[in-house]
C-alpha cells in the first residue's frame, strides 16, 4: 500500500508548461467558458477519487482533493442508519460496497423502493454503532484494486464535513423510501443547519420542494436530478422523460439539475456518439445550471473518445456549442486537468518537459497503422517524431508497415493465404510476407486497423477498422517534411535476411530515400535509426550518416 501511495504523488494535479511554439502562443484564444455563469467547470468528485479506493473512504478523499483542481466539490451520497445516522454510501443496501453479508450471512431483507422489490442487507436496518465498530468497506465496482478492501470504516457524512473539503455536495437519492420507514434526511440536514453543505441534489422533488427555504437561508444550492428517462419520479409519479418538457416548472425549486452524461450526448448501440441534445441550451434558457453525471477513467464509452477520458470531459466544456457547469466523476483528478489545462487549446496542448514524444506506426490505435491517415492524425495530437518500420515489397519498394508479415494488419488472407510461407529468419509462426508480394499486389489489399488488447476486451474503432492508404518510404518522408515533423524514425528489420536470401537492400533503400529527400539537410529535422540488429545495419549508418 505504501508503494501505491508514493506512486500517485506523481499525479498531483497541476498543468505546468508552456504552449509548443510561440505562435501557438499567441493563437490561444482568451478563457470563455459557455457555462450559465461563464465560470470555470466545476468537477464533482463522486466519493471522493472512487475509481481508485472505496467510495468516500478517507483516503478517497484526501486523494481527490491532493490530486484535483483547488475548487474540487466532494460528493456523499447519504444514507440513513436505524437511528438516524447519516452515512456517505452510494447504494442503500450496505452490502454494495461493505462487508456487512460476511458479519450477518443470514440477514438478507427485501424491501419496495420506489415501487421495485430490493434485496439485501439496507442500511435501516442497522444503528451505526453496529456499522461503524464492525462493518469494513469493500470496492462496490469489481474491475477496480480490491486491495483496500475490509481496512476503511464507512464515513459519516459529519466525518466528511469534518475534513473540510472545498465545497461539498449531498445526494438525497431516497428520501421517499426513509419517510416511509420513519426516518427523515430534511430533520437530519435541520439537525446539521445545513452547515458546510454547499449544494444538495435529489431526483424527489418532494423533498427539494421540503427543504426549499432552510436551503435558502443557509444559501444551499439545491440541484433536480433525473434519473433513467422512463424511470417514475415518487413525488408527481410522472417519467423523468416527461418532467424534461417542462425545465421551467424545475427553476421554481431548484437552480440546477443532474443529468446521465448520455441526456447530453448520447451513444448509439454500437457505441458511436450522436449529435447532442439540446438540453444544456434548453436547461440553461430555463437559468438551471447542468451537471452530468457517470464519468470514469476504466469505462467502456464510445469510440469517438479514442479510450481518452480528457477526450469525453472536452466534449462536454469545450465543444464551442455549450458547457455544461459540472461533471461528476469518480476520477477527479482527470477532469481536473482536462478543463484546466486541456480545454480551450485546440491542438496546442502545453508540453510539459523535454521528453519526446514518438508515436508507434503513426497514430495507429485510432487507425490502420503506418497509413496516411494514421501518420496525419499522430502530427495532430502532438507527436514529436513519427515512425516508420520499413518493409520490402518483392520489387523492391520500401513502404512503412508494422511487419514484414500481412496476416494481421492487413486483409491479406482474403487473396493470398496460397502465398503463406514460413521464414523461421523472420517469425516462428507462417505469414503472408511482403518481400513475396509484388507492390501492385499489395496495394490491392487494405490496411487493417490492430487491436493488441483485445483480451483485455478492448476493441477499436471498427469504423476505422480498414481505412487509410499505405505509405511507401519516400512518401513519409516526403509528409515529415510537409509537415515539419521535428522528428523521424525509421526502424530496419531483417535487414540481413532480406539481403542475403531475397536480393531486396533495405539499408541501400533507406539511405537513398533520406539522401533524395530534403529531410536530412535541415538541421530541424531530426532523423532517428533504430534497429534489432547492430552489427549488419546500425554499422553501416554510423558509418555514413552524419
Ligand atoms: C453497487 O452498486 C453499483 C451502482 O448501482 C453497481 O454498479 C455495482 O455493481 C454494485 N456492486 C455490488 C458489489 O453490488
Ligand atoms: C461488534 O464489535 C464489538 C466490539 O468492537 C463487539 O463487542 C460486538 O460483539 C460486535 N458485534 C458483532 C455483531 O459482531
Ligand atoms: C462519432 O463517430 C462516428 C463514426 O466515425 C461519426 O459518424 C459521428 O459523426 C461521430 N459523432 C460525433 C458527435 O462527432
Ligand atoms: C525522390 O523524391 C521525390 C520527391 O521529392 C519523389 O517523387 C521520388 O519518388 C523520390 N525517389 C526515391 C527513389 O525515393
């Protein structure tokens, strides 16, 4: 544990670092923020940092508000014990994200909540006594470190007021079903006067509506939260679909709301975002401020964030339409730096250091790598140098591939699976091998984009999935200086074998595609050789380059 901690020292949050060039610079437009009030974007943290200890723990957070942007709000979803005690727990039932089921294996109840039969152990059924001197907390979301799991009390909400964080936010999410059980959490939140709680949300808008003048003189800002569009609101037993109509009728008791990010922008079936909804717009002409909700790091989303969460948060803050005033997620310190550092930058995103960046066959996890379109979006995000493994086609050609092997990266066994070979010089395993192809050959197959990870589950854009051109040697370079690249780097393999067995010089094509192109003569330009193999061909370049 220890170990864990010094490592996340390095994700403090700051954003150091200065634009890439002057120019850009000067080209950054002055902070605007689309927002109701034209404030910075306020990032929520759901339990504290969640997606790393178990929710609103005290090292979740403390971790949240060390890692995340100096106005961080702290949000405790409150629930209510049998003597009326309130707890900062998500779920109702403690056995979500506690180890209540081990300590009383046979309690198990089913109660109606909100018109639905739930089982387990609810946190009415236990006085906090019990719960704080026997019960641990435990990761409720499995795929997150369950190493902290039976070392952390539950929190009470007066324990997360106690530390003070910069603003905090209570959930009510179940006043409704606590009323009927004879508890209230307007009594408990009189019995707090409110104090230190900066913003409180539900989706019942009975109890907003209850609490609406002590939250007025205590200055609590009060937030509507819908929940599932066809999901029934317990106060005027209508859809939350169809409270959406009129946002107006909202602004009397409340001055925002919080909504699933997908009310927002939502996602197709297939994963692809759609356009957005008009909600900010409409919510925030009705004056209600608009937070979104469900936001994390280690969430599938959709395919057009590229597995970038900064990605999801920018289309939220900064797509020049509209900004939502709040995210709440369970990695604040990402949205931190997201709207902090990232919004407003449009491609010119602060470096920070001098490491370079380089990028694996251009941008090749958003398309098939080493193509055209690959190595045009890896000069978008940023990358300091781009690379090119070089192959030979069978009449000498050198283009940029992943491989000298086709099987994976391209479509290749659709035409010539005959032409499989084994070439135990190369790889153990039989392959489709460019030096056996002529070039017309293999451009008469496509590009296929490569996904490493997908036992892991992780599968990539299939949109993308055979897209872009192949891009022989002297067309990347031909591009780098085009675009200026402050770097290449170009990767020789089998530079022995090709020569010896297939009559194809890869080192001979090298050398005379970087002394035709202009690129090597411009001092700005930085070409970089790598290789498995240094004595056949990193010899022959130190030799000779420059
Ligand atoms: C706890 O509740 C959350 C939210 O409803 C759910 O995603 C999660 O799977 C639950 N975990 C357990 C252990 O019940
Ligand atoms: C809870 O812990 C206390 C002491 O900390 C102990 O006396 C009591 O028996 C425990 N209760 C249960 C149900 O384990
Ligand atoms: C998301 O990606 C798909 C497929 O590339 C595209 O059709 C769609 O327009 C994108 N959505 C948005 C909102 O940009
Ligand atoms: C030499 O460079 C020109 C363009 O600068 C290009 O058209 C040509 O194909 C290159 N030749 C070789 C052998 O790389």
């Amino acid at each position: 544990m220890l170990r864990f901690i010094i490592f996340l020292t390095f994700f403090i949050h700051s954003c150091v670092g200065a634009p890439r060039t002057p120019a850009a610079a000067a080209a950054v437009p002055a902070k605007k923020w689309l927002t109701l009030n034209g404030l910075e974007p306020a990032v929520v943290a759901r339990g504290g940092f969640s997606g790393l200890f178990p929710e609103s723990s005290a090292p979740a957070n403390d971790m949240a508000v060390s890692t995340s942007s100096p106005g961080l709000t702290m949000l405790c979803n409150l629930q209510m014990t049998k003597d009326g005690v309130g707890l900062c727990l998500s779920d109702i039932r403690l056995d979500n994200a506690t180890t209540i089921s081990t300590l009383f294996p046979k309690a198990q109840k089913t109660y109606k909540v909100n018109g639905q039969d739930l089982k387990g152990w609810f946190v009415i059924d236990y006085d906090a006594e019990t719960i704080f001197s026997n019960v641990s907390l435990i990761q409720n979301i499995f795929s997150r470190p369950s190493i902290f799991d039976g070392q952390m009390p539950v929190s009470a909400v007066e324990d997360v007021l106690g530390t003070k964080p910069p603003k905090f936010w209570l959930s009510v999410q179940y006043d409704a079903f606590y009323m009927e059980h004879k508890l209230s959490a307007a009594e408990y939140l009189r019995s707090l006067q409110f104090r230190g709680i900066n913003v409180i949300s539900s989706p019942e808008i009975g109890f907003l509506k209850s609490i609406g003048m002590d939250a007025g003189r205590a200055k609590t800002k009060l937030i509507f939260e819908f929940k599932d569009p066809e999901a029934i609101e317990p106060t005027t037993n209508k859809k939350y679909s169809e409270l959406q109509q009129n946002l107006a009728a909202i602004k009397a008791f409340a001055s925002g709301v919080l909504v699933p990010k997908d009310y927002i922008w939502p996602v197709d079936t297939a994963k692809y975002l759609k356009p957005a909804t008009t909600f900010v717009a409409d919510a925030h002409k009705a004056g209600l401020e608009v937070y979104a909700s469900g936001f994390a790091n280690d969430m599938r989303t959709s395919f057009n964030y590229s597995f970038d969460p900064s990605a999801e948060y920018l289309q939220f803050v900064d797509n020049g339409q509209f900004s939502v005033d709040g995210i709440i997620t369970d990695f604040p310190p990402t949205a931190s730096q997201a709207i902090t550092c990232f919004s407003h930058q449009k491609g010119n995103l602060p470096k920070v250091g001098n490491a370079l960046v380089i990028s694996h066959n251009g941008a090749s996890g958003d398309y098939p790598g080493c193509t055209d379109l690959a190595y045009e979006k890896a000069v978008n995000d940023g990358a300091d140098v781009i690379d090119c493994s070089v192959q030979m086609s069978k009449d000498g050609i050198a283009f940029c591939h992943d491989s000298a092997d086709l099987t994976a990266s391209t479509t290749a066994m659709t035409t010539f699976m005959s032409r499989a070979t084994s070439v135990p010089e190369v790889q153990p395993t039989n392959g489709i091998f460019s030096f056996d192809l002529t070039w017309a050959e293999i451009q008469s197959v496509k590009p296929q984009i490569g996904n490493p990870f997908t036992s892991a589950g992780f599968v990539r854009n299939p949109a993308n999935k055979n897209v872009g051109k192949f891009t022989t040697l002297a067309e990347f370079l031909e591009f780098s200086k085009a675009k200026a690249v402050p770097g290449v780097m170009i990767n020789i393999e089998n530079a022995a074998y090709l020569a010896s067995k297939k009559g194809l010089g890869v080192v001979d094509a090298v050398k005379s595609a970087l002394a035709n192109s202009t690129l090597d003569k411009q001092s700005t330009q930085r070409v970089l050789i790598q290789s498995d193999d240094s004595s056949y061909t990193l010899l022959q370049f130190t030799h000779t380059q420059r």
